[in-house]
C-alpha cells in the first residue's frame, strides 16, 4: 500500500496530496534557497517519480533565477516548491507531518552559515516558558491551517 502525505501552505488557501516514494529530503544553504525561506537553509522533499496533485488552490511563482522556479501561497507567503528541470521539491515544514522527511544530504553548502552546526547546542524552551516576558501567549488562538486536510478552511464559525 502506498502512503499518502499531504500538507499546504500556512493559512489552508493551497494543499497538496503525494502518493508514491518520498525519499530524497534534503536541505540546501545556497544564499537563493535562503532568501526564498528566510531562513539559514531550505528543506527540501523531491516529489519526483511520485503522484503529486495539487488539491486546493494555485501556487504564485516567482523566477528566482533562469532555470529554477519558486513556487509560494500568494495568500500568507507560505514557501512551497522549488522547481527546476530535473523536478519539484516541496517544503519540508509544508508537509502535514515534517518529521516523516528526516534529510539525507546537504546542497549549495558553499553557501552555509558557519553557525548553522552549532545550533543543537544553544539552550532550548518550550514556547509556555516565556509567560512571565510575552504573557499575549496565553491569549493565542491559531488561525493556522490544522496538519491535515479539511473539507473547506476557514471553516464556518472558526476565524473572525
């Protein structure tokens, strides 16, 4: 049998099915994959060689350069794919389940933060320890998309 992932973007505007092999995860610190995040590297799940369909919703491309396309949700900027000749990788963190995609190599490395290494090390807190210096977190409600699909988002009753 083979497994189903889905995922989306951040606000449920897109959402995306896969079925088929998901096995080449990765993460790239070239300085174009680390501006289309905004992070210090991008992961990356290739969805070659699978059945991929988008579910709900059209990505925004942006052409970050002559052959790769970046795919986003032009809703809450959500990044979503990167696209080149060879295929589509899909955010790993756009997944429903981003820990199914542990990465298995390491691209554009001329381009990594020495830091990034070393991050494990820095001291580490759950959100809810911080009360006392941000108490608006104890106030949260989360129009986040839920980690798995839904018949329609926002649903009716759930979001001002």
């Amino acid at each position: 049998m083979t497994k189903i992932q889905t995922g989306g973007c951040q606000c449920g505007a897109i959402r995306f099915r896969v079925s088929g092999p998901l096995k080449d995860a990765s993460i790239c610190h070239c300085r174009m994959c680390q501006k289309a995040f905004g992070a210090y590297y991008a992961p990356l799940v290739s969805v070659r060689q699978t059945d991929f369909q988008w579910t709900r919703g059209a990505r925004k491309i942006f052409r970050s350069s002559n052959v790769v396309s970046r795919g986003f949700c032009g809703d809450c900027g959500t990044p979503l794919t990167y696209e080149a000749p060879d295929g589509m990788a899909i955010a790993a963190g756009a997944f429903d389940d981003p820990a199914a995609f542990a990465p298995t190599m390491q691209f554009g490395t001329e381009g990594k933060i020495a830091f990034v290494d070393h991050l494990h090390e820095l001291p580490g807190h759950p959100t809810e320890e911080d009360l006392e210096q941000a108490p608006f977190l104890s106030d949260i409600v989360s129009h986040q998309h839920p980690d798995h699909d839904t018949a329609e988002w926002p649903e009716k009753g759930t979001q001002p």
